[in-house]
C-alpha cells in the first residue's frame, strides 16, 4: 500500500459553497473573481456571493427544494459559478450536461438524473426544450440570457426572494452529479457530495497552493469536472480572477493570455500540442504565464518537454484523477522544479493507493511493478446513481476505487499511467464510451455489427474508430458509416474512423473482444484477410 507522504488535511464538512466563498467573498470582496475574456465585463468576489444568495432565493421561491437536480447546460460563461452555487444554496444536486449533448443524449441524461429543473441559454434553448419533452418530469426551464417565454437568471436575482435556509449534510448530500462512464458501459450520474469536493479542494491545494495573485485562463469546460474544480472551485476559494472563455480558439486564447496576463494554464494535452508546436504562438507575448498543468488525458513526456521549453518554464505539471474522485488522486507540486519526465504526480494528502497485479486481483505490487491503480480517501464518490451493483463493482467493501488505470510507482513515489484495462475512450480528454457509439451503428439498417475501439490519429488523439460488418448485399460506404453516426450523437463522439470486417470477435458470452480488436490494431492486417480501412 502506497500512502501520501503529506500531512493529511481534515475532511471539510462544509457545503461546497461556503468551502469557496465563505471565505474569500469576505477576504476578497472588492477583487475581480471572473471575467468575460470576450467582452472584459467582470464580476467581483462580494457580487458572485450576493448573485448566488439572490439567484438561490428565486429558485427557492420557484420550487427548488433540498434533493431535487437541476441541470446546468452552458458553455463556459461568468454566470456558470453562481448558477451552480445557488443551486447547491437550495440543497439540491447540480447535474452538468455537455453544451454539444443532442437532445436525446440530453433528455437520457435528464431522466436518469430525475432533473426537474434546467438552467441553459439562448443558443442551446431548442435542444434543451426537445430534451425536457422526451424526458419528461422538468417543471422549468431557465435561460442564463434572455429568452422569451423563459424567466432568467437575472429575473430570479431581481426576484427579492430571500435565501433559503437549508441545513446540508456535507457527507451524505450530493452538491454535483456529473455523469461519467467509469470503467464500462453507458454514462453513468457520479454521485459527489458536499464532503468529496470540499475535502478534495483541500487535499490539491497543499500540492497547488494559490492566492489572489494569481490569473487563471478558463477555456476547459466548466461541465467536466476537471474544469470545474481546477478552474472554479480552487482559485475561486483561494481569490484568483478567473477569465472565463466560452470554447477553444487558439487565436483567441492566445490573445487573452496576453491581455490578461495570464500566469496559470490548466489544460490538456491538445492545448500542449498547440503551445509546443503551433506557429501562431511567436505572435502573442504569453511571458506572464508561470505555470502550465495538463490532466484529463495522458500527455506525451516529451510533448511536455517542448512545451515548456518553448514557454520558458522548468516543466509541464501533470495531475491524475477521475470524475469518481472528484477528481484529484496525484498532482506535480508546484515546488517541484523539474519533476520526473512523463510522472501524473505524487499522491495528495490523506489519500492512499495499491498497485494491484493484473492476473490476480488479490496480489498488491511493489515499486517499480505494473498493475491496476486502486485509490482510497475522502474523496471517492458516494456511488453510482441507482446502480448499486456497478457501484459494488467499483469500489470494495474496503473503500478502495478501481481506477481502471494500469500505472508503476517508482522509489520516490512517483505516479506513471501506461494503459488502461478500461476499455473507455477519451478523445482531447472528454469521455466517449464505445458501448454508446456500437449502440448507434447497430440503428443502421446495413449494419450486421459492429465494434469500437479507441485508435491514435496522427496528432496523437484517441479517435474512435468502428469496425463494422455490412449486411450482405449492402453497398456501405465508411462516408456513410461516419455521417450516419455523426447525425445522431455529439460532435466529439463522432467515429472518425472505419474498417469492414467479416466479423467481430467475441467471447462466448457476447462479450466484444475489444482486446483483440486492439491487438489486431497494434500489429497490422493478417495477409489475405478482409478489411477496408477509411
């Protein structure tokens, strides 16, 4: 067993919302806490506290009790926090939705969840009213903007309601619920309570400290929650301004780096490829940034490397987690000058962890051996929604979570993810389960069947690539096979890639062979055997 070689930090039995600003709305009141990197407007520490109080009292006063989810469907915007903090004010649980979800993964997303209400905006209000009708069970519909027909969230802060009083069990009430796919299967609700992410915010910050002078790019999407705990909760707690971008544009980045004088990037790995490599960056003066962290996928070591050296800094940071750990397990300290190449980091405080041998989940490993990394600590998830068998298969009697991940752990304590056993797909760190993707393409009346696997493109992403058996006699094309998909599930889970197959290989059971499929991959065609790759 592994154990942090930090003092441990005691659990913070607080809701998530006086964890951020019970402090710094005080301490900070007159500092910009967010701000618009399109149009500059701002909003300082005493005004997001005072709109997240109002906004809760209009909710409250529209029907929002302790238990209930609300589903927050927006991009990045400076409104996002306070929306997500009035909503934990009331008690109830936030669901974050991705701003790109089609309706039907949307309203999956909803009735699953039981969300009776959504907090959305302008441009994504279509999608967000199909999904509420094929759900069912929303009784509002909010808008961040202005729409007609729909109240707004500055119509509920003008609303005069007071401010809930709600009394919240930091280690049983859930303040978010994302959805994740885990190891397996469909996207599953992560049930995370106030305890989790307010305890997980301590644990980071001994490894990341921060304050007030710091200036944070948000361009990671506040959905996800690597974005929002690296670029809401944790500088918002400690006073950073936070300049809040809607969706990736590398000019505009650039440019916002610039203007702001950024000194801190949390990013992943396709964001470092474009530092490292991307012409554009010799036009922008981005000498203010002071530090670089990349998570939510694995980044090359020497993709880091050129990174860094291009920006003038001694490294590229990593951290490791998931969304069942709400998210953090392993960070890169910021005193550490020049961190092992390719290392996720070293263990936060009060956190413990076995390397666990593949062929025999009894066995714990050593130093330098490679297994399944198992994590335990105050900010494992409370379970799966409504799944109590995949939760049981997620986490022991013990506590202990299987990450899915397979990693080695060298003398010093360092952290280094190789693979993993999990068969998920992570393209440019959002997750895409190949259950999903084969569930769509067996819709198609030419598809016999049909299988996913997760390939490296030339830029080095994890695109999803279909292998495909055609209904005999069909004329399908992989044109087809891609458009067809395409129409019917969100813009990053698109197949990108297909190859026809006589057949896919699986076990007796009817279990897809993905091990094979990847193998197969890994070595190149066999002469003689069928397959048409585009």
């Amino acid at each position: 067993m592994f154990r942090s070689a930090y003092t441990d930090v005691p659990l913070v039995d607080q809701p998530v919302h006086d964890a951020v600003l019970g402090v710094s709305a005080r301490e900070f009141a007159d500092r910009t806490a967010l701000v618009d990197g399109v149009d500059g407007t701002g909003i300082s520490y005493a005004e997001l506290d005072a709109l997240s109080r109002r906004v809760a009292g209009g909710l409250a006063a529209a029907g929002v009790r302790k238990g209930d989810v609300l589903a927050l469907h927006s991009p990045n915007t400076v409104l996002y926090p306070g929306v997500f903090y009035a909503a934990t004010r009331c008690g109830a649980a936030v669901t974050t939705v991705h701003p790109l979800a089609t309706a039907g993964e949307f309203a999956r997303q909803l009735a699953d969840s039981g969300a009776r209400w959504i907090v959305t905006v302008g441009p994504l209000l279509e999608t967000a009213r199909k999904a509420a009708e094929q759900a069912g069970g929303v009784r509002e519909l909010f808008v961040c903007d202005r729409a007609e027909g729909h109240r707004s969230v500055q119509d509920l802060a003008a609303s005069g309601e007071p401010e809930p009083r709600v009394e919240i069990d930091p280690g049983e009430d859930l303040a978010a619920l994302p959805y994740s796919s885990g190891t397996t299967a469909a996207p599953k609700g992560v049930m995370l309570t106030h305890r989790n992410l307010a305890t997980n915010l301590a644990q980071l910050h001994a490894l990341l400290p921060g304050g007030p002078e710091d200036r944070l790019l948000a361009v990671l999407p506040f959905f996800h929650i690597y974005g929002l705990t690296a670029l809401v909760n944790a500088p918002l707690r400690h006073g950073a301004t936070v300049v809040v971008l809607p969706r990736f544009d590398l000019e505009q980045f650039l440019g916002a780096v610039e203007q702001h004088r950024v000194t801190g990037l949390y990013v992943a790995p396709p964001i470092v490829l474009a530092l490292a490599k991307h012409p554009a960056v010799d036009r922008y003066d981005l000498s203010s940034v002071r530090q670089v962290l990349s998570a939510a996928a694995p980044l090359d070591a020497a993709l880091g490397e050129a990174c860094a050296r291009r920006l003038g800094l001694s490294a590229v940071r990593q951290a490791y987690g998931m969304t069942e750990l709400s998210p953090g397990t392993h960070v890169v300290p910021l005193t550490e000058e020049h961190p092992p190449p390719g290392t996720v980091g070293k263990l936060v405080p009060g956190t413990e962890m076995r390397i666990v041998a593949l062929d025999d989940p009894g066995r714990d490993l050593g130093t330098d051996e490679e297994g399944e990394i198992w994590i335990r600590g105050p900010q494992v998830m409370k379970g799966y929604l409504g799944r109590s068998g995949e939760t049981a298969a997620m986490i022991d009697a013990d506590g202990w979570l299987r990450t899915g991940d397979v990693g080695r752990v060298d003398g010093d304590g360092w952290l280094y993810v190789v693979d993993r056993v999990k068969e998920l797909i992570k393209y440019r760190g959002y997750q895409v389960a190949p259950a999903d993707l084969e569930a769509v393409l067996l819709t198609h009346a030419d598809v016999a069947d049909a299988a996913v696997i997760g390939v490296y493109d030339e830029h080095g992403d994890e695109v999803p690539k279909a292998f495909v058996v055609p209904r005999e006699g069909a004329a399908l094309t992989a044109e087809d096979v891609r458009a067809y998909v395409a129409e019917r599930v969100a813009p990053y889970k698109k197949v990108r890639r297909v190859e026809f197959v006589d057949a896919v290989p699986r076990a007796v059971s009817g279990k897809i062979l993905r091990r094979e499929l990847r193998a197969r991959e890994r070595a190149g065609r066999q002469p003689g055997e069928r397959s048409t790759t585009a």
